[in-house]
C-alpha cells in the first residue's frame, strides 16, 4: 500500500495549486448560500409569527417539497429546522457539482491527457494519483465545513445550537465525501472523463428524483435515495447521526473499490470496456457534423431522456399543487367554484414559472457541454489531424457551435412537452395550449441567448470559459430563493433567468426578448471570429 502510494504528497500539493482558482470560487459561492440563507430566513421569522407561519406553509406546499425537499413533521417550526428543510438538498447537488467533476479531472482526466503517464515514468505509484485526490477531497471539505460551522455560529438562528450547527457542517462535508468517491469510482471504472461525467450526473440525477417521489408520497422510502440520507438526519430536531453515519461508511467502500480498482488495471483502461467500432469509418463521417453527432450522440441522447424523465415527474406534483386552495376550509368560504379554479390556475402558472428557470438551465448545460468540447478537444490535440485536412476553422467552430444550440433547444423542448402534457393529465381542469407557447417563447431564446454567451467565451477568451457555469449558476440561484429570501423583485435580471420571471402568468416581456435574440446573434459572431484567431491547443 505504501510503495502504491508512493509521492501522492507531490501529486496533492501539484493539484491543490492547480484547482485553487476553481475550488476558492466554489467555496466563496458556498458559503454565501450558507450565511445568506441563514441569515434571510432569521429576518423573516424575526418579523412575527404571521411570517413565518406562510413560509412553512409555501415550504409544505407538495411543489415546494418536490424541489428543496419534505419539511419535518414537528409541533413547532423556528429557523433552524426551516433552514435545514430547504437547504440540505440544494447544497447537496451544488457541492457534488464541484467535487464530481473535480475527482475525475484529478485522475481520468490527467490519465487521458497523457500527464500522469509522463508522471508514473518517474517514481510514483500507481495509486498515488486517486490518494491525491482522494486527500484533496478531504481537505477541502474540511475547509467547507469548518466555513459553515463558523457561518452559522455567526447568524446564531433561532432553535439552533453549536452541536446543532456542527452536527450540518459534518452532514455537508460526508455528502461531499459520498459524491466525491461516487465520481472518483466511475474515473476508475470508465476509460474516458465523458463517460465518466455522464455516469456521475446520472447517479445524481437518479438520486435527486428518487428523493423528489419519495419525498411527496412515500417519505418513509426516501432512505433509497443518497441525498435521502442527509435529510433523514433531521438537523437540529432528532440530529440522527446513524443517517450520517450510513453515508460515511458507503463513502469509504465507494473509495476503497476506486483505489483497488486503479492498483490492478493499466494505465488508460477502464473495468468498463466500449464497443469496438468499425474497421473502416463509415463515409457520411466525413463531414465535421457528422462526426460530431457520431461522439456526442450518446451524451445528447443521456440528455433528453433525463430532461423527459425530470419534466414527467415534476409534472406529475402539479396536480397536488393546483388541489391546495380546494382543501383549504378558509378559502372555500371567501371563494366560489369558479373563483377557486382560477387561483388554482394562477398557483400552478407561478410552479411553472418557478420550473422553468431548473428546465432553461439543465438545456444550457447540454448546450454548453457541447460547446465547451472545441475547447477541449483542441487541447487534448483531437482536431490537429482535422486542421491538417480541407475544413477551416469557421467550419470546425460553427459545427460545434450549432450542435450546441440544436442539443439545448432539443432538450428544452423535450423537458418542457413532458412536463406540460403530464401535468395537465393529472390537472382537474387542464391548462391551455398558449401557455406552453408562452413557456417556448420564452425559453428557447434565453437557452439560445446564454449558449451564445458560453460560445463567446470559448472563442475570444477560452481560459476564462469557466466562469459562465458561475454567472449561470449566480443566476438561478438568485431566481429560485428571490421570494424566500425577499430579495428585490429585479435581483436577478443580470441574467436572462430574471427576464423570464414572470412566465408563463404573462408573456415574456418585448424588450427582453429582442435583448436575447440580438444579443445571441452577437455573441455567436463574436465566437466564430475569436476561433478563428486562435492559436492551436490554446
């Protein structure tokens, strides 16, 4: 074991160097999630009684429950518990956004590169590369948690505790370490950071709709979702810490097979083996669409039918959503029938609105995905063989481009149609075809207007392309916790996200949509033309 792990220490602090910007940006966006939400929902319930008791009531709502997750069933709601029922799912997937793709970068991703081939040429072991990682995971989870005991310590909400605060930070750090090792098993099991990523997302996927079915009808089976693990540690009511516990221990097998994995198998293999393919390529190959549909169809493929799979059962909640009013003894009296079917209509309009922003910004990562391969196939030296033949550059960049935006618009549109036609098959009364066309309406050009943006960067500033998953991401963020947290009504129109905020209740403002169509047009332009400057392996 020692002589396997052989100068991982060197390998650790090369990676800590290497991921400081990447991991420093996520820890600043963490954080701010952590003390910000805190911090608001303290405000809110310090404001009175009246306050707080329609933010639990919003929070119970079968639509809310579906997206943050089911609130516990207590006597008494203050701060703490509200902040923990809506934020432990949320931080959960935006923590495995970071270390997922983090862990597969550390090893597949320097394996397919060919550096830690040049690497293990020196005395390095073999398995020094995932312990690197593997440390780095540590550390820097650590660094997480330590930020969010502190940050809570700080606010001090109401019904919380020191053991109450640790007892969340410890839960965020294991969820890290669960999603880490989930990451870091598929790098070893797969022989290619694409399927790798697709394999990471996929379990997470499955794991945050098997929490969202379970959650609204049979919350007693949430234990068969990993993210159902960190809510049924109850924190700061029970404070189960067996739940915790379960999730330490799967995190600790999950690592031991990765790293048992990596001593046996070759350099640049995988336990997963790919289909052979041809002897000789087929001839409609020979056009760079072609090729592209030929290695990302797999991905786009994984895509839409996650995007049908999500809008069904997002669909399906909607039903429960439009019923609230029709239980509600206080409203039958002040309301009649028809009253009642309108601002059932008017309720399940705004959980749209609200899905919307979740659906725009899963097509943008498809797209952008898509988009982001130039950049990294011209690294990796895939398309030097293409340079040396007959198609230019503007061609190679457009054919990306335009396959990133058919693959976001296609899964927009494949999330939206099943999320409308399953929610108006369990609706009492069915809405509209004009509000579909509104929620089209106004998506595709968001879709279209923040893939431009993504290609934008990958032409003129290719280095800097990162940060569009930060301004997304800022963006949505903003958009989904604007009313919870009584941020101001325009806070989120420094992204497209808030300029569709108030559809479909109301079609999408003129002005807006002409700002995206042109500046999309723009933007697509200005990254054909950045490309073409570019020098080689940029």
């Amino acid at each position: 074991m020692r002589h396997s792990n052989r100068n991982a220490g060197y390998l650790l602090r090369a990676n800590l160097k290497q991921n400081l910007k990447f991991s420093l940006i996520w820890l600043v966006i963490l954080i701010m999630m952590i003390a910000s939400g805190a911090g608001k929902l303290e405000a809110a319930f310090a404001g009175g009684a009246s306050g707080s008791k329609e933010i639990v009531k919003m929070l119970r709502a079968p639509g809310m429950a579906a997206m943050f997750g089911a609130m516990p069933k207590v006597d008494t709601y203050n701060t703490a518990i509200v902040f923990a029922g809506v934020m432990v799912v949320f931080m959960i997937i935006l923590q495995a956004l970071w270390v997922m793709p983090l862990m597969i970068r550390n090893t597949r991703g320097q394996e397919e590169s060919g550096l830690l081939e040049m690497v293990r040429a020196r005395n390095v072991g073999r398995t020094a590369a995932i312990t690197a990682a593997s440390l780095e995971l540590l550390i820097d989870s650590a660094i997480m948690g330590i930020l969010y005991f502190v940050s809570l310590a700080a606010v001090n909400m109401g019904g919380t505790d020191l053991y109450g605060d640790f007892l969340f930070s410890l839960g965020m750090v294991i969820a890290d370490l669960l999603f880490g090792a989930i990451a870091l098993l598929f790098a070893q099991l797969t022989n290619n950071t694409r399927t790798a990523n697709m394999l990471s997302y996929m379990v997470l996927t499955a794991a945050y709709l098997v929490r969202l079915v379970t959650d609204i009808q049979h919350q007693n089976l949430t234990w068969l979702s990993p993210i159902g693990w960190f809510e049924k540690a109850n924190f700061y009511t029970d404070n189960n810490v067996w739940a915790l516990g379960l999730a330490l221990l799967v995190s600790i097998l999950l690592a031991a097979s990765a790293t048992m994995i990596a001593r046996n198998r070759d350099l640049g293999a995988g336990i997963i083996a790919e289909r052979t393919g041809r002897a000789k390529a087929a001839g409609w190959l020979r056009s760079i669409p072609a090729l592209l549909w030929r290695t990302e169809r797999g991905l786009f493929a994984g895509w839409l039918i996650g995007a049908v799979v999500f809008g069904g059962v997002m669909g399906s909640v909607l039903g429960s959503v439009g019923d609230i009013l029709k239980t509600n003894p206080l409203y039958r009296k002040i309301l009649d029938v028809g009253q009642i079917n309108a601002a059932n209509q008017t309720m399940v309009l705004s959980f749209l609105g609200m899905y919307l922003g979740i659906f725009v910004a899963l097509a943008v990562t498809a797209g952008v995905q898509v988009a982001f391969r130039l950049k990294r196939d011209d690294n990796l030296g895939y398309l030097s063989v293409i340079h040396a033949e007959k198609p230019t550059r503007t061609t190679i960049s457009v054919s990306y481009y335009c396959f990133g935006l058919l693959a976001g618009v296609f899964v927009l549109s494949a999330g939206l149609l099943a999320l409308f036609f399953t929610g108006n098959t369990v609706l009492s009364h069915p809405l509209p075809l004009k509000y579909l066309g509104r929620l089209f309406a106004a998506s595709v050009p968001a879709v279209i207007s923040f893939i431009a943006l993504g290609i934008a960067l990958v032409g003129l500033w290719p280095r800097l392309s990162s940060l569009f998953w930060l301004y997304m991401g800022a963006g949505l963020i903003v958009q989904i916790f604007r009313g919870l947290f009584d941020l101001p009504k325009h806070a989120g129109n420094f992204t497209p996200f808030g300029w569709i905020a108030n559809v479909p209740v109301e079609n999408v403002d003129q002005t807006w949509l002409i700002v995206m169509v042109v500046s999309a047009i723009v933007l697509f332009i200005l990254g054909i033309a950045g490309y073409r400057r570019q020098d080689l392996s940029l």
